[in-house]
C-alpha cells in the first residue's frame, strides 16, 4: 500500500477563503458547500453563503451556483439559506 501523503495544491483558489464549508466527493468531483466569513462582507453579505463550487484536481474551482443568500437574487421559496458546516 502506498504511503499517505499531503501537499499544498493551491494557495490562492476561485473562492473567497471561509470556515465551515461542506466538503465532499461526488461523481469524481470535489465540492466546496457554503461557508462563512464574518470578514468578508463582499462575498459574505449575510456572513455565510450558499455557493456551491466545484474542481476535478483541487487546483481549478469552477462555481456551480453563486451566493445569493443576504441579496436581492435570494427567493426563499426555490433557494436554501447560507450555510455554515453545511448544517
């Protein structure tokens, strides 16, 4: 069995950097899930967000969905609320 090992693949990826994002692997994808950052009210306008990103290597993102929760693009009624841990 190979050896684990671990690197940095990016230090600067497409999305606005956030604590408490959904993580997971889906049909030979990853996919970055929500967030939040109390700093960023740009990207974070209700301080988590409802973006959904995803990269085939980790080292290219591409966004799925954009935020629109705390905007006037958020409908409540065909949308979901930021998340933060994906909860």
């Amino acid at each position: 069995m190979p050896a684990y090992t671990r690197g940095c693949i990016t230090e600067h990826a497409d999305f606005a950097p956030r604590d408490g994002a959904g993580a997971l692997v889906f049909e030979d994808r990853m996919w970055l899930i929500g967030g939040w950052n109390p700093r960023d009210p740009d990207h974070f306008p209700s301080i988590c967000t409802n973006d959904v990103w995803s990269s085939t290597d980790g080292s290219n993102w591409t966004c799925v969905k954009p935020n629109t929760f705390g905007t006037e693009a958020f409908d409540p009624a065909t949308n979901w609320e930021g998340r933060h841990t994906a909860g």
